[in-house]
C-alpha cells in the first residue's frame, strides 16, 4: 500500500478530481436516453438500431467493470485512472462525429469500456492514500451519482432541442480533457504489487463472463418483444447459453491459478451476502424506479415533461441522506442503516403502488413516495460501499468493480422482467403498480439478510 496524503487540501483536490470523473460517467448513463429519436433521423435508421446505442454502452460498461478492477490491481489505480479518462474522453469525440449507425455502437462500447474503469480505480485511491478518512470520502460516491442522473435528461434535453445531438457527446470532450489533466497533477502514483510475479491476463475467463453477460442481455431483449410468443426458442436458447457460460466461468475461476476474479469476491463468506444485498437492495430498486414515469403516464395521464421530473426528488433525497449517513456512519455501523432505510424504501414503495389520498394530487403522490425511496436508498448506500471494501482493502478496485456490476444485473432484471411482462399487456398502470408492491414484499423478505451483513463501526 502507497504513503497516505497528509494533507485535508491534497486529499479534497484528489477527490474533486475523481468527483468529476464520476459525474460524467452518471451523467452519460442517462443522457443519450433523451437523444434517441435524434439520432434515428440523423443517421437514418431504426429505432433499434438507435436503441443499440445504450445496449452496447450497457454490455460495454459491465464487462468491463471487473476487467477495470483487475487491471487497476496489476498495473496501479493511477495508470488505469487516466488510461480510462483519455479512453472516455476520444471515444467521446468519435461518437460525436460518427456518419454510421454502427461506428456510433461501436464507439459506445469503447466509450463504457473508459467509464467502467472510473469507480474501480477511484475507490483504489482513495483507499490506497486516504488513510482512516477513506471510509467517508468512499461514502461519499453516494451523493455525486443521483446529481446524474438527475441532470443527464435535462442536458440531453437541452441538446437535442437547441443544438445537435452530437453535443451529448461532445460535451465530454473539454470535461474529459480537464479530467486527464488534472488526474496527471494531483493523483499520487502507485506501483503494482510486487508481492507475486505477474501472470498473464485471464483471457479465458474474460471471454466467458463477457458470453455469459452478451447471451443474458440478447436474451432479456428477446423476453420483452411482442412476438415472443413465436420466438420462444430464442428467448430459451439464449437464456440456456447465457447460463452455460457462466457455469464454466465459475468453473474455470475456482481451477486457474491466476483467477479474473478470485472465487471467493463473489460468493465467499461475507462477500456473497453482500453482493446479494447490493443486487436486491439497490439493484432492483434502480431498475424499478427508472420505469416510475412509464408508470405515472400510463397511470395518471401524466405529461411526458412532468414525470421525467419525478426522479429529482427521488436524486435529492438520495444524495441528502447519504451524506447525513456518512457522517453517522461510525457511530451507527453498518446493519442499523440498512435497517432504517429499508424501512423507507418500503414506504415508498407502498405509495408506489396505492392510489393518492383524497385531496392530493397524483404528481404529489409519486414525486413525495419517489422522494422515500431514494430518501432509503441514500441511507443504505455508505453501509454497502463499506461492508465490502473492509473485507479485503487490498483487493479494494476489484470489490468496487464487483458492487458495481451486482447493481447492473439487479436494475437489468428488473427492467428486462417487467419489460416483458408489460409487452403483452394492455394496462401497464396497474401492471406496474403490483410490480412496486411486489418489489416491497421481496424487500421486507430481504431483510433477513442483514443480519449476516458484516458489521463494523469507526475507520477500518
């Protein structure tokens, strides 16, 4: 492990630093969502092929989590920090200027490849310099995520009505450029470990897990076509697949000496409970509440502009109680927090699903039970970042990566899941409304896991 920064002023120009980094990331996890139609008609094509955009930055983005996370461990948090800035910032600039429908895919995957490499080696970092302060400034990733996802659809917006769509990709460019040059001046260097000689790439595992993820995406997207019905053997050949090559992914990663990720980050004891908890507890909930405005235009007649803005509340409640939990979060521990904002979550939740009270209106309703749930949300998330990096410091990249990629799955299953349930309904209000009270049962169900969720109060 690398000298710690002494100084509170070193440490708060680091973390601005990777505080942008981070929001850049979030904030282009939303904001090409908004450009969609735009880019059809630019490039002439389908809304398919334009929706493949955010496919492939999704495949892109989870695959390469653990693969970021293990370079990061090989060759420093530092190197693969700004290899990941630079990677972003030119994948960026090509996206921007792409004239092919499938350049622009194509580059959207590069593009995820640089973003996914941002929380692995920004929680390196901190925990590799931050000395006994590095379990608040991680808590404190919790807060920097909902601002984007709260300001990506007002930029992309923003964009495609006043300019081009280009712009929501070439506003990168600057931001991505300052990024790599202030990573270059202020991010200390660090050094592999020189505990063990270094071994090649797991490539064969790579090439597993990716097949595993690529097969599970094409078959979620096959589960929420219309025509499934006739396509059956797809779905189940692609499901089929998908679970092949992630059994032999397991397989192959308890027999290699040189493991892509050691068997037991995954499901070894402490960690498996919470990757489970990270999957069911936030997972779920983010994949639940990006269908909150499908859901209050199908439900309540809505306007398009007003439910896109139900989710501020729900971002400003997460990143208020976030930082007030990271500042109780030595005293409280970890399970306590869970706890209590479990407790919340599932109110929220409940109002989800239930009418509005007489008198109130339904914007009201969604916008005060969305601001619960990400009031719950927030509270929880300083507890599991830390629950799992305290298990193994060292291994801190490869952790971030895997709380990361457990909450991809659980929000992609959820929306893959519901997707396809809503596809062959007609009523997707009331649909949507069993699905949030469901959602609130399986929560109160999961909460008989934290108790195994390891405990811990002060520094680590």
């Amino acid at each position: 492990m690398t000298d710690t920064v002494s100084t509170p002023a070193r440490r708060n120009a680091i973390f601005a630093v990777i505080a942008m980094a981070l929001l850049m990331m979030s904030i282009d996890s939303t904001i090409v969502a908004t450009a969609l139609h735009a880019i059809q008609q630019g490039l002439n094509t389908s809304i398919n092929l334009a929706g493949w955009t955010i496919t492939a930055y999704s495949f892109g983005f989870v695959l390469m989590l653990p693969v970021s996370g293990k370079l990061a461990e090989r060759y420093g948090r530092r190197r693969v920090f700004i290899a990941s800035s630079l990677a972003f910032t030119l994948a960026s600039l090509g996206c921007g200027m792409a004239d092919n429908i499938y350049v622009l895919i194509a580059l959207r995957a590069l593009q995820a490849a640089g973003g996914a490499g941002f929380t692995p080696t920004a929680t390196g970092i901190i925990v590799d310099h931050f000395g006994p302060t590095r379990d608040r400034y991680v808590s404190l990733f919790g807060s920097i995520f909902p601002v984007g996802a709260m300001i990506g659809p007002i930029f992309g917006g923003y964009f495609v009505t006043y300019s081009s769509w280009r712009d929501v990709f070439f506003v990168n460019v600057p931001i991505g450029l300052l990024i790599f040059l202030l990573a270059w001046r202020f991010i200390p260097h660090d050094h592999p470990s020189r505990d063990f000689p270094v071994k090649k790439m797991d490539t064969k595992g790579i090439a597993l897990l990716g097949s595993a993820l690529f097969a599970g995406m094409l078959a979620a997207t096959a589960l929420g076509e219309k025509a499934l019905t006739s396509n059956v053997m797809i779905f189940i050949a692609l499901l089929l697949l998908a679970i092949m090559a992630f059994v032999f992914f397991l397989r192959h990663i308890r027999r290699s000496e040189a493991p892509f990720i050691h068997p037991r980050f995954i499901y070894g004891p402490d960690f498996g409970v919470v990757n489970l908890v990270n999957m069911i507890f936030s997972g779920f909930i983010i994949g639940a509440m990006a269908l909150v405005p499908l859901y209050a235009i199908n439900r309540y007649d809505i306007s398009a502009v007003g439910s896109g803005t139900l989710l501020t509340a729900q971002g400003a409640a997460a990143m208020v109680c976030s930082l007030t939990a990271v500042m109780l979060l030595r005293r409280t521990g970890y399970r306590l927090p869970l706890y209590v904002g479990s407790a919340v979550t599932i109110a929220g939740l409940v109002l989800l699903a239930v009418p509005p009270l007489a008198g109130i209106s339904p914007y009201a309703w969604l916008a005060f039970a969305a601001f619960l749930v990400g009031a719950g949300n927030g509270t929880i998330n300083p507890s599991m970042r830390n629950a799992g990096l305290q298990l193994a410091p060292e291994s801190s990249s490869m952790l971030a990566a895997l709380r990361t990629l457990s909450l991809q799955i659980g929000a992609i299953a959820t929306i893959s899941i519901v997707a396809a349930i809503l596809a062959h309904q007609s009523n997707m209000g009331a649909i949507l409304a069993w699905v949030y009270a469901i959602l609130a049962a399986i929560r109160l169900l999961a909460l008989l896991l934290v108790r195994y969720v390891p405990e811990q109060r002060g520094a680590w």
